[in-house]
C-alpha cells in the first residue's frame, strides 16, 4: 500500500466517520448528560462493534448480508427497535435543573453497551465496509496486512470523530442544563433517532 492510496483513503474516510448519525447524535446526548469523558468512553462501544465489522469483511464473511435477505432485515428490524427504545427513553428523560459543575449518575458499562448496540444494529455499516475499504486495497499484495492498516486508521479517525461529537455535546450543555432546555434537545434527539430508524427500516440491500 502506497502513500498516495492513504492520502485517498483519509479524507474519503473521515467524511463517512464525521456523516451524522445515530452513534454520533449518542456522543452528543451522552455528553450533554454525562460529560465528554464518559460519552468517549462509550464510544468503545461502537469501536468494538466497527472492529468486528471490518473483521467480518476482511474474513468475506459479510456476503453473509449480500445473499440472506432474512438476516439481513432481521438485524435491520432489530436496530431499528432499539433506536426506537433509546429515542423514547430520551422523550421521557428526567429534565431536572442541573447544577453545571455536577455530573450526573452514570452507569458507563450501560451507555457503552447502548452504543456496540447501535452501531451493531445497522447491517448496512458491514456493506460499507465492504463495498469502502476493498477499493483501497491492492490485490496484487496481501490482503490481510492491507485490511488490518486501513481498518486501524479507520478506528482512529472514528475516535477522533465521536470525541469532536462528544465536544459538540460538553459546549451544548451549557446552553441546556435548564428544564426546558433539556426537554427540547432530549425530545429533538429522540426525534433524529426515530427517523435513522426509520431510514433503517427503509434501506434494502443492494
């Protein structure tokens, strides 16, 4: 793999990694109730469930996807209903005044689980890497080596990219620790979240 394939690969890369979505709206939401390190820290959650992905299509395993239509939305339905399930926990959310010195209570294993949960719920982010990363490889050279570098950068700009989400978030808490303003950016999450799953509901594999 040449320099030229990674200065291509980068930028195309971190635009998939910074696109809005529902892991990255999450790293808003935890930060703005938990803080910026714990909503990184969930953000593990989301790098384990990538890092399995990018295993999976290195391994081929993902025409899994490509040829069961019956898996497929399987998943699909089941990530679309636990985007639901968060998307109403946020509408009924505790909007309490909280003092912005103070951190809430949080249960980090949970909020970690809740983001492997959403990135692993979406089928469509294993056919991106397989359709993304496969054209960045070389098949003149070992795959594998070229599969481990590419899927390491894009772990590390996936972090770079969910603790710029979760920075997004500290400086939102701020204009939100009032009752009101908790309830409009709790209720306009779970809004944005029942339409990803929606939008999840509707995709179709291709």
């Amino acid at each position: 793999m040449n320099a030229s394939t990674l200065l291509l690969f980068i930028p195309a890369c971190f635009a998939l990694n910074m696109a809005p979505g529902p892991n990255n709206l999450l790293s808003i939401s935890n930060a703005t109730r938990y803080g910026f390190l714990a909503s990184c820290f969930a953000g593990l959650g989301r790098l384990l469930a990538f890092s399995a992905m990018i295993a999976l299509s290195a391994t081929g395993l993902a025409a899994i996807l490509e040829t069961s239509e019956l898996i497929f939305y399987v998943i699909k339905i089941l990530g679309a209903a636990y985007l639901l399930f968060i998307a109403l926990k946020l509408w009924v959310a505790d909007n309490l005044e909280v003092d912005t010195k103070e951190t809430p209570k949080k249960n980090l294993l949970e909020l970690t689980k809740q983001e492997f949960f959403v990135a692993a719920g979406n089928p469509k982010a294993i056919l991106i890497f397989t359709a993304f990363l496969p054209q960045f490889i070389d098949p003149s050279q070992n795959i594998a080596p070229q599969f481990a570098v590419l899927g390491a950068l894009f772990l590390l700009l996936e972090l770079i990219a969910l603790a710029g989400y979760a920075m997004i978030g500290l400086h939102l808490r701020r204009w939100f620790n009032q009752p009101s303003g908790k309830r409009l950016f709790n209720r306009t999450c779970a809004v944005l979240l029942s339409g990803a799953a929606t939008l999840l509901l509707t995709t179709r594999r291709t």
